[in-house]
C-alpha cells in the first residue's frame, strides 16, 4: 500500500510539473513559501507521508528527524552538510563527537530524496528536506506546524572540525550556551525556546552521565534533596562506567509527544541535561527562569516562540541561487 501511494504521488508530481516547469527564485537570495510550487509541487505532502511512515516504525524518529535539521544549522548553516559522507578531501560530520552512533534519520532522508528524485529530478534540495521533515516531525507528534521558507541550496563540503566546535555540548555551562546560540545570530530568547525541543525523544546514558553522579551543581539550590529520587532511577540506568549507550527517555512522562512538559520538568529539576538544568540553575538575572515559567504554564505560549525561533533558525547562512548545488544523492556531492 505505502509502495502504491508513493508511486500516485510520482505519478501527480511529474504531470503537475510537465505543466509548469518555469524555474522559480526568490530573487533576492532569500528563502521563499511555496519555492517549488510549480517546479515540485508534491515534495511537501511527499515528505510529509515519509516522516508519517518513519513515525510508525519507531516513533523516536521524530525526535531524531528534529534533532537533525539542529545540527545541520549549526555548522556552516542549512545546507545539508551533516549527511554528507567521508569521500576524497570531505571529512563527514557524522563521525564528529556530537553526531557519531548518536545522529539518527539519515535512511528516511534518503528514501524521501529517492521518491522525489523520481517525481522532480535535480529539483529538491536536501537542506530543504531536512527542514520541512523537521517541521512534520514536530506538527505530527502534537506539536505546532509552520510555514516552511524554502529555496535552500545544498553544501559542496563539510566541516568535521565545525561539528566538534559549535554544536551545544550536553555539559555545556550557561554562559557557553549564550554564546554558542549568539554565534548562530540567535539570542537568549531563541535558546530557551528551541531548548523545548528536549521534550520529545531520548539520549544515551554517555550524554546525562555527569549530570547525574556530579551534584556538587545542585547542592547550593536543592537544600532538601528533592532530586535524590530521580537521580536514583537514572543512576539505574546508567552506571559509572559501562553501557554508554542506554538509552532514557528526555521527558519520562511523555517521551514521544511534543508539548511543555519540558519546562515543567526543569522547574521540577528534572531535566536531563546539565545544559538544560543550567538554564535554571546559572540563570543569575531571572530572565530565563521567568520565560521558563511563562512556557510551562502556557503551551501555546511556547508553541508560539518555537515557531518565531525554529524559522529564525531555518535561515542561518542558507545557500541560495547559484551558491552550492541540489544535490541527487544527499550523502554525496555531485560528480
């Protein structure tokens, strides 16, 4: 049936292209709503059925499809550089201390890059991809939905040296945080607001491992040991030493659903990441603390500043016009 489906969809794309194959541009170098509207006009119902899909098979795949578009965004902007693999002088991010046998979704982005191969050839970007994924991901685990800007041009390089340097460590202090997301061109408000992200999906006991067996932290905000508990399940999770790569839910109350639980979890000192405690803990003006509350009695109040900060994000040094290329296989460059 999904075979079937897939097919229509090929079938519709390429009639509805054969009757429009003016080529679009946004003119000015930025990203445009509705790029392939004559070009592709698909690619959006496309992708989406192929996050569904992937959703089914493992509902963490939504988080990871998420968590993907962050990284790609981080080092040297949108521009697909994260699925690029090791080939000639190219040193692929994948195998950089934040992505490697940690980054997932790079098999669905590869089916959803075939599928539209075949219905719009050298026509779909693999940035563009990955962002509007990212989108369906968070939209069908309950989360909010946007309109994706579009228009992206996909990278002729990485930079493994790049996804060592920017992407946020799970240790990361506040003050690297900041400075971090000031580099991206995004400010403390975009911080707190895409750190929401960490509502939905899980991390290897590799990542919180300090967080739970270094509470030097926590001692001078948690004087009647409120925390001991959850810090008892995780450390029976997570060893010392050994099983690096057990897995725990981000949110234990509602892992695969994307909602506000995160924030409650951070005033409840919960959360699962040093870099997501220190939001509360080092937050010494009391700017973030009051977003943080304002989001976690308020979910559409937080669905609102995620959007704002996720197209914010989408933008960072995106490639567009003649920079770059569409690329035909997503893990390589064009020969």
């Amino acid at each position: 049936m999904e075979l079937i489906m897939m097919r229509m969809f090929i079938m519709v794309a390429l009639i509805l292209a054969l009757h429009g194959t003016e080529t679009l541009s946004s003119g000015d170098g930025t990203l445009v709503l509705d790029y392939y509207k004559e070009k592709c006009p698909l690619v959006e119902e496309i992708v989406r059925r192929n996050v569904q899909i992937a959703m089914i098979k493992d509902p963490r795949m939504a988080a990871s499809l998420l968590r993907l578009h962050f990284h790609d965004c981080f080092v040297m902007g949108c521009d697909a550089s994260v699925l690029l693999d090791s080939m000639g002088d190219i040193i692929s991010e994948k195998q950089a201390g934040p992505n490697l046998n940690s980054l997932r979704g790079f098999e669905v982005i590869d089916e959803m890059k075939y599928i539209l191969e075949e219905a719009c050839p050298y026509t779909v970007s693999c940035a563009d991809i990955i962002a509007i994924a990212a989108r369906d991901a968070v939209s069908l685990s309950g989360g909010p939905g946007w309109d994706v800007l579009l228009g992206r041009r996909d990278s002729l390089e990485a930079s493994f040296s790049g996804a060592n340097q920017f992407i946020p460590a799970p240790n990361s202090s506040l003050e690297t945080l900041i400075a971090n997301f000031k580099h991206q061109g995004l400010d403390v408000g975009d911080l707190v607001a895409l750190s929401g992200s960490h509502t939905m999906g899980k991390a290897r006991c590799l990542s919180f491992r300090q967080r739970i067996y270094d509470v030097s932290a926590e001692e001078h905000y948690d004087h009647y040991k409120r925390y001991t508990t959850f810090r008892r399940i995780l450390r029976s999770i997570c060893p010392e030493s050994g099983r690096d790569n057990e897995l725990t839910p981000l949110d234990f109350t509602t892992s695969t659903r994307f909602d506000n639980h995160y924030y409650l979890n951070l005033l409840q000192g919960k959360a699962l990441f040093i870099s997501d405690n220190v939001l509360v803990t080092q937050d010494h003006e009391g700017e973030i603390i009051q977003q943080v509350w304002a989001y976690a009695s308020n979910q559409n109040l937080f669905f609102e500043s995620f959007v704002k900060s996720m197209v914010k994000m989408g933008n960072i040094n995106v490639l567009t016009g003649n920079e770059g290329e569409i690329r035909r296989n997503c893990r390589f460059i064009n020969s």
